[in-house]
C-alpha cells in the first residue's frame, strides 16, 4: 500500500468508530457509510478516468471488469475476482479475497447487521451513475462477519441517456 492508501484506511477505522457512536442503529450506520461513499463515487470517477486512460466500455460487462481489474487496485491495491454472473447478465459478484479496510478490525457484539466496509457500495454506486449506469450494489458476504471472503454483488438496473447532477436522486 501506498502511504495515502494506508492513511486513508487508518483514518476509515476513525469515522467508523465516531459513527457507532453518533448512530444507535448498525442500519443508519450503514446508510450514512453508502451516502459517504456514493458522494465520494461521484467525485473520484473523475479521477479515475484521468489516470487510468481507460477507452470507452461498452457494456456493463465490460465496466465491471474495469472495476475490478483497475479501479479496486488503483485505489485499494487488491484485485477482487469477478463471477457468479446471473443468466441475464445484469448482475454478479466482486470477490476480496482480503479487504484492505478491514485490517485488524474486530467488529464489536452489538453491531451484528452493521457492514463496516459499506463506503465501496456508495463509491461504486456513484461513480457508475455518472458514467450513466443505475446500480444496485450491497454486501452478501463479509469476512469480519465470519464468511471466507467478502462478496460484493452488483446488479445494473438501467443506463441513462445523460449524466445527472450529483446527488439528485439522492434527496
């Protein structure tokens, strides 16, 4: 990891804790970790596209490969496995063999429905709707809950014609 990277998840570990503790509910928590992270998204997709030099993707296909294989190591430095397509091929799962967030992260007893790593649902959610791709994206396996690996399930809902302002959906 790059110093900014492990800075980045010291400092995660720290608004993770504040936020247990300004929420009674492990759902709020994780509703304000995908709001953090979708408004994050919409900004760092801006970012990614200048850095990485990427052409155009043409399917959804395509996109999340390019997640996969660029965005999570350009920023995370892992490289999730992408499978478990459905029969349409509107949805499937990015595989962390480990997750750089998580570190020594032992979640406490009292947060058993909180998914501490739920700021890459909201990053991946806005970063894909201002490339005009409505996604659903949630957690269906969690290493810190007990599971092998952390599974992340993505489903595309539907492209749009233009790029909306950030947020707006949101409000």
């Amino acid at each position: 990891f790059s110093f900014s990277t492990e800075l980045f998840i010291l400092a995660y570990g720290t608004l993770v804790a504040q936020l247990c503790k300004d929420f009674e509910k492990d759902e709020d928590i994780n509703k304000e970790l995908d709001t953090m992270g979708y408004n994050i998204g919409v900004r760092l997709i801006d970012d990614f596209l200048a850095r990485s030099n990427i052409e155009r993707c043409h399917s959804f296909h395509e996109t999340v490969q390019v997640i996969a294989k660029v965005a999570f190591k350009m920023y995370l430095g892992v490289t999730p496995s992408v499978s478990f397509w459905n029969f349409i091929g509107d949805e499937c799962s990015l595989f962390l063999e480990t997750n750089p967030l998580v570190g020594s992260v032992e979640m406490p007893v009292k947060h058993t429905s909180l998914f501490y790593s739920n700021l890459i649902c909201g990053i991946l959610r806005g970063a894909l709707e201002m490339v005009c791709l409505e996604v659903d994206v949630w957690f269906a396996q969690d290493s810190l809950k007990g599971d092998k690996v952390t599974e992340i399930r993505i489903k595309f809902i539907r492209r749009h014609a233009e790029i909306r302002q950030a947020g707006k959906e949101q409000q």
